[in-house]
C-alpha cells in the first residue's frame, strides 16, 4: 500500500484526540481496519505509545474520509451556531418588544420584569440543578446543538464524530464545562440583544412606569423594589426613591425624571441579574474548559488502544539498547562451543503475537518461546550459557527493522551455540514482505557471518549430535 499524497491538514491537539476516538469507536463497532501501513507509518515516525496510535488514527482517518468527515462536521458545527446566535439574538429583541410594548400604555414593571428575566431565570436554576446533581447542566441545549451539526455535516463518515466527542470531554470531564460555555454564551448574547433593544425603544419612544397590585400595600412594594436594585444599586444603577414608587402604583408619572428614574432601575435588573450573572459563568466555564482542554490526552488501558501496544511498539523497542552505538557489530564467532554442546533449541525473536507460534517440532528439540523483554532475553542466555545446544535456531519477522539491539541479541545467542542459523519467518497469509527491509535484514546478518535461510531449518534442527 502506498502513502496517502496529500500531507495531513493542520489540526489542532483536540481535533487529533478526537479523531484518534473516532476511529476506535469505528473499529469497535465494525471491526478492526486493514492497518498495515498506517502502523508502519505510526512505527516511523516514533515516540511514546499516544503518539504513535495517534499517527495511525490520522492515517486511516486520511484513508477512509473521516478526516473529511470532521471538517464537513466542523463546518456544520460553526452553521448550527451561527443559527442558534441569530435565533438569540431575534428572541432578544421580542423579549425587549413585549416588555415596553408600543408606548401607547403604561408599562407595568412586574410583567416587565417577568419578561426580560423570567425565562433566564428557571433556566439558570435548571442548569444549577443539573450541574450540581448530574452533571450535564445544558444537556438539552447541547444536543440541540450537536443534532444541528450533524445534520448540517450530512457525511455518512460523520457517524462516531459526535460520540466520539463526547466520550473524550467526559473524560476529564470536560463536557459540562463545554456545555455550560455554549449555553451561558448564547443566553449572554440573548439578553445582550434584549438590553439593545430595551435602550433603543427607550431611546425613540416615550414610556410610562406603574406597578399594580391588590394584595399588597404600598410600604411592601417600595421595600420590594429597594430590595430587587441593591444588587443593580452596587453596579451603578439607581432606585427610584420612596415618593416616586408609591406615586407610581396608581398612574404612570408624567414626570421626565420619574419615568428617567424607572428606566435606569430596570436597565439596571437586566445587567445586574441578567447579562452580569451569565458573563460570568460563560468565563468560568471557558476557563475550566481551558484548562482541561491542556490535559486531554488517550486512556491508553481502553481495550482498542491496549490491543495496539504490540504493533505499534516493537518488542525491539521494549528490549531497548542502552550502550552507545559501535563502529561496528561483532561477529557471532559460532561453532565456538561444538565440543561442549549439545540438543537442538528453537527460539523467536519479537514476533507478532497473532502469529500462531511454535510450529510442530520434531522430536528432541526443544522449544525455548519467543523473547520479547530485557528479562526472557537474560533467562534464555543464562539457560543457554549452562546449556549450551549443538544447533539453535532463531525465527525473526522481517516485516521488522532489523535494529542495533534486536543484531546485538543475535550475535550474542549465536556465541553461546554450536551452530547457529537465523529463520527469516515467510509472510502471512496475503501480506508480502518489504524487499528493500528483506535485503537490509540479509546485508545484516551476512555482516554477522550469521547462516540464515528463509525456509524453516526443521530437519536441521533434527540432526542428531555425533
């Protein structure tokens, strides 16, 4: 398989964490891709396990048009917002309209009230309950909104994007923040359009103030308002004095300064319980969504990722090479323990552990497993040092690179043999080898002065010793 042409669009950490989901969940419902070259390409390009699933999540996402997918998505997302702010910003207006009304009667300021701040209100406690007790204040909103997206995206490809989202905001918890961001952020840009308005009809049109009411007596109501402008008082906005509200509970006062006074103190209860209140849980939001954003990262022990371990990180890797590189490997110097040696071993090297392994050995040869650690690599040589075989032979994948310390391990169980030959292991069952990785695997071994064939050494192994 060749390598995509185009280079991979700039993508942001979260874009690649959530495409890197999206594949997962794709390959857990319709299971596992045909991945040879995407984690060839992960293998290359290097560093830790997150890394390297990562690289391979963005070439299959490349491959098979979920990348697309995302930026199709990504454009619907942006639309759906787009419409959501402008249908804020047109409720805004009408909640200011039928506030004041027309001007052709006194404005009553409890129903005023009750309009601009009604709605917002149970909202807000809404939210606060579902923050609080279930974490997922804004839900409905949200799915509204990721409803919209998808169906703006309009990209079969686009199917696991949405719960791959949410599944890797939830995380580090990070979707209420996210949510709550949204929500605040539109009701901000709701009441905005709302207090707009509010100051354009007061601006243009003449209104009068009264309140009215049957239960209570006029000592209540002013204890009433006083109460409600203290917070609107604290931000700069007057409350219209004791004379002036009890002047109005009968009569809209015809006086320039009375309905001022009115104006400003319901201006006032829009910013101080409205606009206020929402800014600042948009920003703590958008802080905490910030500051979680910088921690998202792959739960690597996740089923779909553990699975990739092996694959993406060569058993060569884990047995790691700690000296500095020498000019030059040394030779294996077999045939150096012919006298002392004897029995025939079989041994693997970092194989695929899909690949059933061992094969059906003859009889008298001993089956020494397949060493993937600094651990197996020492037992097996101290088995071989106390008992060394006349004949050892060594299976290696050549689909692997045949790096520094996987040469340096051969060279080593080769000195502690009688004879020695290394098993270049065939392809599976419709793969094909790398040439050019084969011929570096031979140039390799023949600078060992290693005996190696591609053919399985079985009836080797099965000489008996004389």
């Amino acid at each position: 398989m060749t390598a995509l042409k185009s280079p991979l669009p700039s993508l942001s950490p979260l874009q690649r964490l959530w495409l890197t989901e999206a594949v997962r969940l794709r390959e857990e419902q319709a299971g596992p891709l045909e991945d040879r070259e995407a984690n060839r390409q992960a293998v290359s390009a290097g560093g830790p396990l997150e890394q390297r699933i990562e690289t391979r999540a963005l070439w299959l996402a490349q491959r098979d048009g979920m990348l697309a997918a995302l930026l199709h998505w990504r454009q619907g997302a942006v639309l759906a917002v787009w419409l959501l702010a402008v249908l804020a910003v047109v409720s805004g207006a009408g909640l200011g309209f039928a506030a004041l009304g027309d001007g052709q009667r006194p404005v009553n300021l409890f129903w005023a009230l009750g309009s601009l701040l009604g709605l917002h209100l149970l909202t807000l406690i809404g939210w606060a309950v579902g923050f609080a007790f279930a974490g997922s204040g804004g839900a409905t909103l949200g799915r509204l909104w990721l409803w919209l997206s998808e169906k703006f995206a309009r990209d079969a490809q686009a199917v696991q994007l949405a719960p791959a989202l949410l599944v890797l905001l939830q995380r580090q918890r990070l979707s209420r923040w996210a949510l709550g961001m949204f929500v605040h952020g539109m009701w901000l840009l709701l009441l905005l359009s709302a207090l707009g308005s509010l100051l354009a009809l007061l601006a243009t049109r003449r209104y009068g103030f009264v309140w009215e009411t049957t239960l209570l007596g006029g000592d209540t109501f002013v204890s009433v308002i006083q109460s409600l402008g203290a917070l609107p008082h604290w931000l700069g906005f007057t409350t219209p004095a004791a004379d002036v509200i009890r002047a109005s509970g009968g009569d809209a006062i015809a006086e320039e300064s009375a309905r001022q006074a009115w104006a400003v103190w319901l201006l006032g209860m829009l910013i101080g319980y409205g606009v206020v209140p929402r800014a600042m849980l948009a920003l703590f939001c958008a802080w905490r969504w910030q500051q979680g954003r910088a921690r998202l990262s792959l739960d690597l022990d996740v089923p779909g990722y553990s699975l990739l371990r092996d694959r993406l990180q060569p058993s060569s890797e884990r047995l790691g090479v700690t000296d500095a590189a020498p000019q030059q490997l040394p030779s294996a110097q077999t045939g150096s323990l012919t006298a002392a040696s004897s029995g025939a071993v079989l041994v693997a090297i970092e194989l695929d552990p899909r690949r059933p392994w061992p094969p059906a050995l003859p009889k008298g040869v001993a089956d020494a497993g397949v060493v993937d650690s600094r651990e197996q690599r020492q037992h097996l040589l101290d088995q071989l040092n106390r008992f060394p075989p006349a004949r050892l032979a060594i299976a290696c994948d050549p689909r692997r690179s045949p790096d520094r310390g996987t040469l340096a391990l051969l060279a080593e169980l080769a000195r502690n043999a009688g004879d020695t030959r290394v098993w270049l292991l065939a392809a599976e069952p419709g793969e094909a080898l790398d040439g050019q990785r084969l011929e570096d695997w031979h140039g390799a071994l023949d600078a060992l002065q290693l005996n190696w064939r591609q053919g399985a050494p079985l009836q080797w192994l099965e000489q008996t010793d004389e």
